[in-house]
C-alpha cells in the first residue's frame, strides 16, 4: 500500500473518529503487539508527549495492524521520524502523519496521474498548453504550477452567479405551485440582464433554462424571428404577453386611488405604494423626478388608518422637500417599533395593576406606583402638582425610558421600565408626604 493511500485512510479514520487531524497519526504494527506496547513505544518519540491509540484495524493487503493513535502534542512534520523501533526491538514500524502540504501534493500527484491515464494523456502532453512555460517535470511542484496554470486558462470569470438560477415562470393561470408570479419572475430576470457581467448568450440561457409551457413559446418565436435577440428584446416580448395591458395613465390613476388596507401597517402600505409607482414609472405614467413627491402624496391621501403617525413624524410639513423610499421606510418603522413597545410597556403596567385588586391588604409603595402609571399613562400627564405651583424636573419625566426634560411621544432612547417605576413611586412619596403635611390639593387628596 503506498504512503498516499496511508495518508487517505488516516484521514478518513479520523474523521469517522472525530480526531483532530492535527493530534492523529497512524502507525503499521503486527497482529500480535499489544496496545500498552504500542503507547509505550510511540512515547519515545519526545516530541509527540504523551499517546494514546483511539482504534485499531487489521489490513489483509498488509497483512498487519493499524493502529490510530492521539498524541498530547500537536503532531510536526520535522519533528516526527517516518518509523519507530519497538522497545523489545525487532522491525521498526512504519508512522504516518498527515504532513501537511507535502502529503496533500503527494496525493494530489497520484490523482493527477490517474486522471491523465484515465483520459490517455502523459505529462508530455502538458507541454503544448505551455509553450512560454518550463516544461513540467515529474516533480510534485512542477505538476502543481503546470496545473495552476491550466486552471487558470480555463477557469471562466466571474459572470454574476450570485443570482443563482431565475425560479420556473410558465405562463400558466392560476400559478401553479412551485412557480413565480410573473411580475416578480420578471423583476429578478430583469436585475440578471442589468447586473451580471455574463454575455448575451449567457443571459438568453439563463432565461430559456426558466421558462416552461407557453412562455417558453414566446422566446422561441423570437428567436426564431431573430436569432441574434437580445435578451432584453426576450423580456419584452413576455411583458407583452403575460404583462399588465393598462397604460400608465390607467397605472397612474389606480395609484393615486390605493388606500391602507384593514390592519396594515403603514410600513407594508408603503411598500405597496411602491410597487405600484414602480410599474407606473416604467410605462410612462410619471416622470421619474416626480417619485418621492407623489408617494409623499399619496401615503397621506391613503394613510387612512394612521393619522398620528403622520402628524408625528410631521410628514405635511415636509411636502417641500419630501423624503426618498428608503428615508421614509426608516423613519415610518422606527416609529412604528416605538408604538410596539409602548403597548407592551403599557400591557405590562396593566398586568401589575391587575395584580394589586387580588389583595389590596397587602398592597406595597411600588403597586400604588403601578396605578399611577396606568392612569398616566392614559391620561398622558405628569403626576399632579398644587394649582400654581411649578412643577419640578423630577415630576416632568419621560415615560419610556425615565429621564426629564421631553416626553414619551418623542423619546429616541431605549426603554427604562425600572426607572421610569422608581421615579413613580418617588412621585407617590411626596404626594403622600403633601397630603401628611396639609399642603396637597384636593386632587392629590383623591390620587
């Protein structure tokens, strides 16, 4: 058995054995050597530390043992013998490492040959690839620069893979399952045809290889008509076919009519909004430089389900100078991420006030305090102050995140529900403390 195909073993041994390739070597023993006097062998070697052997194989074609084993040290290839003498003496036995590049050039030149037997080819033949080149000799590092060489011949380019293969578009309605609709198949085959750096041939059969059934009819008759067609000239053509007939007035005018739906966001409105001014832009219903002004318009028009978030995010105010997709999809999720957490704070308040009706006889400062949000939070007021009296910075707080000086409908920082409680309960200390003392009015007597 040669060294490469040693090698190829111990690598498949470990890992059906789950070894660390760097800590496994193997060693070719007879049938009848113990395995403490193979630990005790192996030892000898300094350098590998302490070993210990994790499996044990008989080969018929050597008629002999190998032995996995695991050493203490990371296992060098300069620092390892290529045999070892047993301690009672006798044959030395033979120690394969995985030794790095040299036993994976080692294997990959035996491959090579084999392929070049397989396909009838010597090295010679190599030659003629590489006039300009050395001729390649039999040594390992002139096959892998002959070889590099090659590769890098006929390796293709980059040509766009990152898009993978367009999805299966049929024609067929209803679309059947497993199949894209056509404005989305559309969509990806249009951004291949723009972005990939592949030609034309490459584009047309990336295209082809998706089509099926009466759209894949439509490009063979133009192909048939043209055969030099343009990828491009083949998108068309199916838009023509399976595409929308509105002009795009009639695509300008449903766009100027679309309104937020039962339960939508304003986020997912907007991104509808934005797929309709799309297709109304690539038919002509409007000038692209009008863009963000009539999805400004229209997201008011249509934002019937959400006029505090637009007054806001102050969205009229800005009609002058109004905000691309992307500026807008932000401001309009931040917001709306506000709005979740503000409900789940308020849930939360109510849930401990819940808590405190089970038995009032018990009830500590921090449950009063629970009250006391929920109530304000209502309301959305500060805790009450004497009539005239100025209130102070510490009764003026946020109710999201607990520092003074603005409130929650226009926080930014993230939620403090602990602070926001401990101010609380101080409030409730000095109304209480106001109330001992004479000095609180009658609402704060009621609070």
């Amino acid at each position: 058995m040669e060294k490469t195909e040693l090698v190829s073993e111990l690598k498949r041994w470990c890992r059906g054995e789950g070894l660390d390739e760097t800590h496994a070597f193997m060693t070719i023993v007879p049938e009848d050597v113990e395995i403490s006097e193979v630990e005790e062998t192996l030892e000898t070697i300094k350098s590998l530390g302490r070993v210990r052997v994790r499996g044990r194989n008989f080969s018929a074609r050597l008629n002999r043992r190998m032995v996995l084993c695991e050493s203490k040290e990371t296992v060098r290839e300069e620092s390892v013998p290529s045999e070892v003498v047993p301690i009672d003496g006798g044959e030395a036995w033979p120690v394969i490492i995985l030794g790095g590049a040299q036993a994976a050039a080692e294997e990959f030149n035996s491959k090579l040959k084999g392929l070049l037997q397989a396909e009838g080819k010597t090295m010679e033949d190599l030659k003629s690839l590489f006039p300009s080149t050395p001729p390649p000799t039999s040594s390992t590092e002139s096959i892998l620069r002959a070889v590099g060489d090659l590769l890098e011949k006929t390796t293709k380019p980059a040509d766009g893979g990152s898009y993978g293969r367009l999805r299966m578009f049929s024609g067929a309605l209803p679309t059947p399952p497993g199949e894209e609709p056509f404005d989305n198949w559309l969509e990806q085959a249009s951004l291949m045809v723009e972005e990939t750096e592949c030609s034309d041939r490459e584009k047309r059969r990336r295209i082809i290889g998706s089509l099926k059934g009466p759209a894949l009819e439509i490009v063979k008759a133009v192909r048939h008509a043209d055969p030099d067609a343009s990828p491009k000239e083949c998108l068309e053509a199916l838009e023509s076919a399976f595409g929308s007939a509105e002009s795009g007035d009639d695509l300008y005018f449903a766009f100027r009519l679309m309104q937020q739906q039962k339960g939508e966001k304003l986020s997912d409105f907007l991104r509808r909004l934005e797929r309709s001014l799309v297709k109304v832009i690539q038919r002509g219903g409007l000038p692209a430089s009008g863009k963000d002004q009539a999805r400004l318009e229209q997201l008011l028009r249509g934002a019937i389900a959400s006029d505090l978030m637009l007054i806001q995010l102050r969205l009229r105010e800005r009609r002058a100078a109004p905000p691309n997709f992307l500026q807008l999809l932000t401001e309009i999720r931040a917001e709306e991420e506000y709005e979740t957490s503000r409900k789940k704070l308020s849930a939360s308040v109510h849930q401990v006030h819940a808590n405190t009706e089970v038995d009032n006889s018990n009830k500590m400062p921090e449950q009063d305090a629970a009250v006391t949000v929920s109530t304000m939070e209502a309301s959305k007021q500060v805790p009450k102050t004497p009539k005239g009296a100025p209130k102070s910075s510490e009764e003026n707080f946020c109710y999201r995140c607990g520092e003074s000086g603005h409130f929650a409908t226009k926080c930014r920082n993230p939620e403090n529900q602990a602070k926001v409680i401990r101010k609380l309960i101080h409030a409730l200390k000095v109304t209480k403390d106001r109330q001992q003392t004479g000095d609180a009015t009658p609402n704060e007597v009621n609070c």
